[in-house]
C-alpha cells in the first residue's frame, strides 16, 4: 500500500467520523518481523470508549490471531478474527466496538495471519474515540 492511500484512507475515515477523533497506522509485510505486526493504540483517555477497525488489503479470506499488550506488557487477551475480502480490495472491518481499556495508556495490538496469504500486504487499524 502506497502512503498516499494511506493518507487519503485517513482523511476520508476523519470526514466521515462525525464528533469522534480519529487515528490509524498500517503495518507493512516487510516491517513485520515473524509474520507479526505490531500497532499502537493510543488508549489513554479513561473518559471515552473507543471502536477499533482492522484494515488490509486481500484477495481471498484471512484469519488474524489478536493479542492486546496492555502498557503494563500484560496480555490480558487473544482472540481471532476472519476478514473477507469485498469487491474492493481494500477492506475496514470493525474489530471492536465500545472499548473501555481496563488500564489507560497504549496498548499494542500484535496481529499474525495464521497462515499469512500469499501477496498479504500488511495490516491497519484504526482507533475512533467518543
């Protein structure tokens, strides 16, 4: 993924986001060690809820293994996700809705493909707090 999508996947996620702050970061293939993408979640507001959206590139479906690294170094939680391919290439699935971070600060999501598709591009979030 080029950085202009980027920047144009984040200015239309801002102007879509109606009095929420909107934040996002991508992980490319190649800055993954291990097949393991690791993404920073600024959780630090214990006033607001947040809903958190996974974003890539694919072709066909792709499970991804979740583990929440609280700021602590906890890992209070690891759970699988399936993402679909739709008639665009670039897919935004909500992940979470709602969230309340039992500790404020920020939290790293680690994500692996399990197995990692061929062409897999990398991975994204991208973080609307209310």
């Amino acid at each position: 993924m080029k950085a202009r999508e980027l920047i144009i996947l984040a200015v239309l996620l801002a102007a879509s986001s109606c009095g929420s702050e909107v934040e996002s970061s991508f992980v490319r293939s190649a800055d993954a060690p291990r097949g393991i993408y690791s993404l920073s979640v600024d959780l630090s507001d214990s006033l607001s809820s947040y809903d958190l959206s996974l974003y890539t590139r694919i072709e066909e479906p792709v499970t991804l293994e979740v583990s929440w690294v609280s700021p602590s170094l906890e890992v209070p939680l690891t759970d699988t996700v399936v993402v679909c391919p739709d008639r665009r290439k670039g897919v935004e699935v909500l992940y979470r809705s709602g969230v309340c971070p039992s500790e404020k600060g920020v939290w790293t999501l680690r994500i692996r493909p399990l197995p990692e598709p061929e062409g897999f591009s990398g991975v994204g979030v991208v973080t609307r707090k209310y």
